[in-house]
C-alpha cells in the first residue's frame, strides 16, 4: 500500500508539471514565428506614432511591443495588468489609461480572427488608411500577429 501511495504521488506530480509546462507553453506560444509585415499605429491625430510595414518575426501583439521598446530610435514604452484573457495595456507612448478606466486604451486591429466576434457598447471602431479596425476582446498577449494586418492603440472615453 506504501509503495501504491508513493507511485500515486510522484504520478501526480508528474502530471502535474507536465500540465503546467504545456500551459505555459500555451500562453507563449500565440502564433507562429515566421517573418511578417505589420503595421502598428499608436495614438490618433497629432502626435499618432506610426510603425508602418514594420518586419518582425514575433509572434504575438505583446512580444512585439517588447521587441518595439527594444529599437534604439524611436523605441516605445508601455505596460499593463494581466487578466484571464492576456495583458491588457494600461500605457503605451503618450497614451495613458485613467483611474477607474476612464479613459482605457482600446487594442483595435484589421484580423477578423481578433475583432469582438458581437459588436456592443464598448465596440471601437475606426479607419486608417481606408481600413476598418476594430476592438479586440483579448490582450495583447493573446493576439497573434498576422502578415499584412494593422493593429492600432487608441484612448477611449
């Protein structure tokens, strides 16, 4: 019976390292790393910070604004709290969320893969360069990047 209980034990912990492992892998592992042209937009009107046609070969929204704070001209600064869906951002550039969210920095993008699946009241939408963007429902972390696509930061009231 000892014995039973050590093998259970130590299976469990196996298991358990392994469904770890794979989450984490999971959450990292967003899209693939192949080379892409994108184009990220921060801010509206004066003052809108643009980095178009950008070549990365990251694979989500989240590591490539790491890789964008990286560039030594025109590197960008941003941060933000994580939640059940990704890292949601909080500041990026001159972009700043205020207390109580109000007002919050909408993610929007052209990949209908990460467009609110239902338009409502929080929906944002907006047009750069005759392309519709709209919201995402997930964080930064949990959008893949994909080759063409514009992904835009605006504050919203």
């Amino acid at each position: 019976m000892k014995n039973f209980r050590k093998v259970a034990a130590v299976f469990l912990a196996v298991v358990f390292v392994c469904a770890l492992t794979f989450s984490l892998v999971a959450c990292n592992n967003v899209g693939d790393n192949t080379e892409k042209t994108v184009t990220v937009v921060i801010g509206e009107g004066e003052g809108q910070v643009v980095y178009a046609d950008y070549k990365t070969t990251s694979n989500s929204l989240a590591t490539l604004l790491q890789e964008l704070s990286q560039l030594k001209e025109n590197a960008i600064t941003f941060s933000g709290t994580w939640s059940a869906t990704g890292l949601f951002v909080t500041q990026i550039g001159a972009l700043q969320q205020g207390e109580s969210y109000s007002p919050w920095i909408a993610v929007l993008t052209s990949d209908t893969a990460f467009q609110v699946a239902v338009e409502d009241n929080y929906t944002v939408k907006r047009t750069y360069n005759n392309v519709e963007l709209k919201s995402t429902s997930v964080g930064v972390s949990s959008v893949a990047l994909s080759n063409g696509s514009i992904y835009m930061f605006v504050l919203v009231d």
